[in-house]
C-alpha cells in the first residue's frame, strides 16, 4: 500500500468522525476548544484501535484459512466499508438533550463512528508491522485534525453537510477497494 492510498483511506474514514464532531459542536454548555480536544482525542482513538482490531483479526484469519490468497476479501472488505458509511450517512442523528462530552457520551460515538475502520483493518494484513503502525498513527492524526474541522466547520454552518461529507468518504472507500482489486488481479500495476 502506498502512502497516497494510506492517506486516503485515512481521509475516507474519518469522513463519519467529522460529521458526529460537527453535531457534537452544537452543545451550547461547552466551548468550541473543549468539544474539539474531546472529539479529536476519542475519534482518533477509536479509528486506530478499529483498524488494529481489524488487523489483529485479520491475521488470526488468515493463519487459520489463509484468505490472503483471495484477493477479493480486502476488496470487499473496503467496498462495504464504503457502503456502511454512505448507508449511515442517510440516517439523521440528532443529539439527545442530556448529550456531553464526557467519556461515558463520547465512546459510543466513537465506537460507532469507527466500526467501518474494523473492516479496512483487514486491509493492513498483507502490510508489515511497521506500515500498519505508521498506518495506524496517520489514521489516528488524520481523524484527529479532521475532527477538530468538524467542531469548527459545525460552530459556524450547522450540520448541513454532514450527509455529503459522510457520502464522499464511502466514495473513496469504494474506489479504493475497486483500484485494490485491479492493482490484485494485475489489471494495473501502478499503487497508489
């Protein structure tokens, strides 16, 4: 996997982090720094530990079936990454009224903001350990920044365009699972 990819597939994930930061910066009680250090610590977080999940499992697969032979299953697992994430995109979130920043408020989001990273950790299975730790520190510093955007972009617009940012990642996690596909069938042979 080459770094462009990498950091594609980082922008890609962190697509749903921004949307839920977004809705998360309309809490009134808080200041616009504190929801950005909240949602950037957890959402980053959370998008790494998914993807080393998805990596330590990955590879317990593969030592038990040995799936690296097909090369559909990292395909397929970035294509219904990128179907997940447009399909909970046209879900509307609005946040309950007791909602906070607190840690007991945040996990659940993150987790769930991050369950598509779960999958793309299958990708990192065929990657040496030192290209899924960088993959992982990207991930988790791209989410980061992207996170602290959306309580940014969500303090001035609202969350209007929660659902096309949320559209676009699943995009790109699509068209990344369609040029890995290609790239394993030999069809190109160009990595990103």
């Amino acid at each position: 996997m080459g770094y462009l990819m990498l950091l594609l597939l980082a922008i890609a994930l962190s697509m749903d982090a921004f949307a839920m930061s977004a809705q998360k910066s309309l809490l009134k009680e808080f200041r616009g720094r504190q929801i950005a250090t909240a949602c950037a610590f957890w959402f980053g977080m959370c998008q790494a530990s998914m993807v080393l999940c998805g990596r330590l499992l990955g590879s317990l697969f593969d030592k038990i079936w040995h799936y690296q032979s097909y090369v559909w299953v990292p395909c397929a697992a970035l294509g219904i990454a990128g179907v997940y994430m447009i399909i909970e995109s046209l879900w509307t979130r609005i946040p309950p009224e007791r909602d906070s920043i607190d840690g007991m408020n945040m996990v659940g989001p993150a987790v769930a903001t991050s369950l598509d990273a779960l999958l793309v950790g299958l990708l990192l299975v065929a990657e040496d350990w030192k290209l899924t730790i960088l993959s992982l520190l990207i991930i988790a510093f791209v989410t980061a920044l992207v996170s602290i955007f959306g309580v940014w972009v969500g303090r001035r617009k609202g969350t209007r365009y929660n659902e096309i940012v949320q559209i676009f990642g699943g995009l790109i996690l699509i068209l990344l699972g369609v040029e890995k596909l290609l790239e394993n069938l030999g069809v190109i042979k160009f990595v990103l």
